[in-house]
C-alpha cells in the first residue's frame, strides 16, 4: 500500500475518530446529567454541532496530508481549512457562552415579589453584555479570517500606516451606529429601563420586551409592537411606571348625584376588594375629590396592585361593581341636571292657550 494511501486513511481516521469523541462526551453528559442536572444536559445538546464541526475541521486541519498536495492546491486547501477553524471555533465559543448564561437568566425570569425589580434589571444588563461580547467576537473572528489573506495584510497595512485619517473617516461613518450602542449601555446600567418595564411612550402604553443595542420593542396593550431606536430614550422624556417596583395603585374616578351615600360606597369598595384576587391586600381608599360645574360629585377609589396588567383589571371590576350598586340600591343617586324655572313664568304654550 503507497504512503499516500496510508496518509489519507489517516486523515479519514483522525476526523472520524475526533466526531466519534465528541459523540461520545455528548452521550455521557446528556445521559448522566439529564435527571440531575437538566440545563447540563441542554448545555450539551447545544454544543453537539458546533463540537462537531470544530473537532472535525481542527483534525481535518491538523491530519491534512499536505505533502501529496501540489502547492498551490495545498495553500488554498489550507487556507479553506484554516477559515473554517476560525468560524467553528467562533461557533463553538458563543454556543457556549449562551449555554452558560441561559439558565441564570431563565431563573431571573421567575423571580417574582419585591425582587422582581432588581431580576429584570440583572437580566437585562446580562443580556446586553452577551450581545456586545458575541458581536465583539464575532468581529474579531472576521478579522482574523480575512487576515489569512496576504492582499488583506498588506491592506491593513497601508490602513495602519494613515490610522488618523481611517479612524476620523470610520468615526464619521459609524457615528449613529455608536451613539444608539452607547445609549444602550447607558440604558442599561444607569437602570432607566429593564426588560418587562411598563412604560407610557407617545401615549401609547406597553411593556419593554426586547431591549439591543440599535432597538428598542415595545409590546402595547393591544398585542401591537413599537420598534424605536435606543437613542430615542436617551433623548426624549417617557414614562416607566415601574421604575422602583412593579406595585401600581390604580384609580376609579366616579360621578353621581349629590344624594349619593358615601360611607355605603366606601364600605361596598372594601367589600370588593376584600374579595377580589387581584388586590395585594394594602392600599385603598374612597374619597369625594371634586364637586363639578354641572353639579355632580366626583368620587375617587383608589387600589393598589402588584402590577400595572392586574391594576388595569382590578379597576375595570371595581368600576363594575360600584356602578351596579349604585343602580340596583341608590337610583336616586344616578347623575342628574337640574334646572329652576322662576316664579311667575308660565309656557310659551300657556298664553297661547289663554289668548285662543
């Protein structure tokens, strides 16, 4: 048998046996972690193929039996295989890197109550830091692959030879692209907005659901999504009605006669609440806030919620009820115009009458 042949036969051997190992690590942490340790197991399903493929390109690199090649075959093989490295390896860092961060940011996601706030605000900050280090790694795999090439190197050359003028020109360019990366980090870190925030953004109300480094979406009430640039919340004021909490106490504004008997309706309103599952059992009150120019009382009921959702929801039954029993047990209490006719003014129809 040639050398040749020997030293294909190795070169197949040496990438089949380094996929069979990964198969192999693949199997033994998915079969002993999966009922202990799930995300391990998960972990290990996400880096199966970008395992594969970097061990076979690195056994293919380093088993490729160069000297049976032509040069020039054997440069642009090499040269091919030395690309695929850089990319599978790049692959390979970034799979892990999110296999690694996925289950802390997934128990963040479950943290409910009083800490929910400082969660959304880790999640948040985590997931930025991931997308700046994959970008930031993903340009430089990108750099270093075109760097293979010798008309590239003598470019960066050149290129670092006038860095002053390259790095104006490449600022100018980038500018926008900077500032909305800037704004984001900003965002981020100074905590004026987290990932599931309640904001009211040009009268338009939602909840942040994703937060990048160029974009912005807001998920509105009504399922539509606001996709705004970063810079836009570093630039223009908007309100986050979760700022320092999720807790919201919401507002039942209600006109009605001035027969109306209040202390019923303050004790109806505890009633409701007290039975209601969306109160968190701590602020309420009802109170007679304004008296209008058109004669009617102004009725204010407050309520406190653990969210703005459960607010909106606990306000909508709170109006219900207070209305229904308004009508069902005080109808005399319903809005209602008054208008005084002076004494001694009859009806246009009553002289008329008179006169016929």
């Amino acid at each position: 048998m040639s050398a040749a042949l020997w030293a294909w036969i190795i070169f197949a051997v040496a990438v089949v046996a380094s996929a069979g190992l990964v198969e192999g690590v693949r199997r033994l942490v998915a079969g002993r972690l999966s009922a202990r340790r799930p995300g391990a197991a998960a972990a290990a399903r996400r880096c199966a193929r970008p395992g594969f493929a970097w061990a076979v390109t690195a056994s293919a690199n380093a088993a490729l039996p160069g000297h049976f090649l032509s040069p020039d075959a054997y440069e642009v093989v090499q040269q091919l295989l030395t690309i695929a490295l850089i990319g599978t390896t790049t692959w390979l860092l970034l799979q892990i890197a999110y296999a690694l961060t996925d289950p802390a940011l997934n128990r963040l996601t479950q943290v409910e109550g009083e800490r929910n706030r400082r969660a959304r605000r880790a999640r948040t900050q985590m997931l930025l830091l991931r997308r700046v280090s994959s970008a930031a790694v993903v340009l430089l795999a990108i750099g270093t692959a075109l760097f293979t090439f010798p008309e590239v190197r003598a470019l960066g050359a050149g290129v670092l030879a006038s860095a002053g003028v390259a790095g104006l020109v490449v600022g100018l360019a980038a500018q926008p692209v900077l500032s909305n990366v800037f704004a984001g980090l900003q965002l981020a870190f100074s905590d004026a907005i987290r990932l599931d925030d309640v904001v009211v953004i040009e009268d338009e109300w939602g909840r942040i659901e994703e937060l990048t480094l160029s974009y912005v979406v807001v998920r509105t009430w009504d399922e539509r999504r606001l996709i705004l640039p970063v810079s836009y919340f570093a630039d223009k004021p908007f309100e986050n009605w979760t700022r320092h909490g999720s807790r919201v106490i919401g507002s039942v504004l209600i006109h009605v006669d001035w027969s109306v008997p209040v202390d019923e309706l303050r004790t109806e309103l505890y009633r409701t609440l007290r039975e209601h599952p969306l109160w968190d059992q701590r602020d309420w009150v009802l109170q007679v806030t304004d008296v209008l120019p058109n004669g009617l009382v102004q009725l204010r009921a407050l309520m406190s919620a653990a969210d703005s959702a459960s607010a909106w929801d606990l306000r909508c039954d709170v109006r219900e009820r207070l209305v229904t029993h308004i009508r069902e047990h005080h109808p005399e209490a319903l809005p209602r115009l008054r208008a005084e006719v002076p004494t001694g003014l009859g009806m246009p129809g009553e002289d008329l009458a008179e006169r016929s």
